[in-house]
C-alpha cells in the first residue's frame, strides 16, 4: 500500500512541477487572515508561509483596506470578493479561482493588469498596469511570485477598488496564498 501511494506521490510531483519561487524581498505588513475554508476537515495542518513583497506598503488615505492575507484551502471553484475581501461571499466575486487547473478568471466588468515583481506597491502603478497591460475575461495559471492588479466594477453606492494581488505560495498539495491590497478608484 505505501508503494502505491509513494508512486502517487511521484507522478503528482512529474506532473505537476513547481513553479520558480519569487526571490526573497523585504516582508510586508499583514494585518488579517481570511480562509477560504469551508469544513473544518478541508484546510490542511501547519503555518501558513510568511508573505514576501518587493517593498513595504504604507497605508495611502484613499486605501479601501491595508493589506490583507487570503488563504484558498479548500478544492473546487471559489469566488472572491475582493471589495472586501472576502472568499465564498454571496454576491458580487471579482474572481474566481478553479482548483481543478489551478486557475482563476476575472468576474464580468472586471478588468486585470499584469505587474513586474519589483514594481512599487502603489495605487498608482496598479492603475499604469490596468492601462497598459489590460485584460479581461481572461484566465491565467496561479504560480508563486504572480503580482497583478485588478479594477473592481463597483456598485450605485460603492465606487469600487483597484486591487493589488501578491500570489505567494501556489505549491500544488497546499492550500494558496496570497496578500490583497486594494484602494478606492
């Protein structure tokens, strides 16, 4: 029997490599944790890894929130809200994320923009990174070290937010993290 699970084991490592890790930059604050947790069967055990950013983050006047940890531990689709944020809401998810590929996808009237690693964390280079490098209805492999923004679309009484996204840990037997910082548009 623990052949066969070694040889398991063995063939998910094969298939599913991983991706590079982002070099070792200076850590920035995380403030609150949200889990994507369901059932408390369905998250695994241990600490989750310390969140690296490539400089630290000074809470603006126009921040919607500080920076934020998200932990997707759960299989399955998962909607985020990142207004919020907030994994599993009810209504309104700007992505989606998919287990099954290891993917997410941006939500209708969303907009995304890729973001090099060593960039400042400023809303002012999201907003750069949704002009010049847009995309929407897009899909796009979840791997360690991914930064990119999105542009929320908002609502009659929300004006909606521009959010920073940090991919830290995408290993394929762990749960995901990532940090979220997001500013009023």
């Amino acid at each position: 029997m623990s052949t066969v699970l070694a040889m398991i084991i063995a063939l998910v490592a094969w298939l599913f490599p991983r991706a590079p890790s982002a070099p070792a930059t200076t850590p920035g604050p995380i403030d609150a944790i949200a889990s994507a947790s369901t059932s408390p069967s369905s998250s695994l055990p241990g600490p989750a890894p310390k969140i690296m950013s490539a400089s630290p983050t000074p809470t603006e006047p126009s921040a919607a929130y500080p920076q934020q940890e998200l932990t997707l531990a759960t299989c399955g689709t998962l909607p985020i809200d990142l207004d919020e944020p907030r994994v599993l809401p009810i209504a309104d998810a700007d992505i989606t994320y998919r287990c099954i590929d290891r993917r997410f996808s941006l939500s209708q009237n969303v907009i995304g923009g890729y973001v090099d690693a060593a960039s400042p964390r400023t809303r002012e280079t999201c907003r750069k990174a949704i002009q010049t490098s847009a995309f929407n209805e897009h899909s796009q492999r979840l791997f360690s070290g991914l930064t990119f923004c999105i542009q929320t679309p908002g609502a009659a009484d929300a004006p909606g937010s521009i959010v920073l996204i940090e991919v830290a840990n995408a290993g394929y037997l762990t749960p995901i993290n990532m940090t979220v910082l997001a500013w009023y548009r």
